[in-house]
C-alpha cells in the first residue's frame, strides 16, 4: 500500500479520510501492525485502479485498471 500510496503523492491523512478511518489506524494497516478490512482493501484497489492481490502482495504487477 504504500508504494501505491507514495506513488499517487497521498499522504496517509489524505487516505485515511478517503477510507473514513482515523490516520493512525491507516498508519497500523500501511505497516502491517492491523489488518486491513476486506471492504477498505476494494475501496483502495478502486482508488488506486489496480487488484486487491497487487495491494496484499499476491502478485507483483500493479495491472492498472484505469
């Protein structure tokens, strides 16, 4: 998530906001302390145009989807 995240130039507050989370708990999830939910993981693969394996490290290409 956070090459995505660093590629688009979002901050985590920015991110956290688009998932209506708290940005320490985005932090949590970015550094793999929490897990992330099943429905913020389709709401960053939607955002960022790409699969919900690429975001979990299932597979190594992005797949841009856009």
């Amino acid at each position: 998530m956070l090459d995505l995240r660093q590629d688009s130039d979002k901050s985590q507050k920015e991110i956290a906001a688009l998932l209506g989370i708290d940005q320490r708990t985005y932090s949590n999830y970015e550094t793999g302390k929490r897990e992330i939910p099943v429905h913020l993981l389709i709401v960053l693969a939607d955002f960022y145009g790409t699969t919900i394996d690429y975001i979990v490290g299932r597979d190594v290409r992005p797949r841009r989807l856009r």
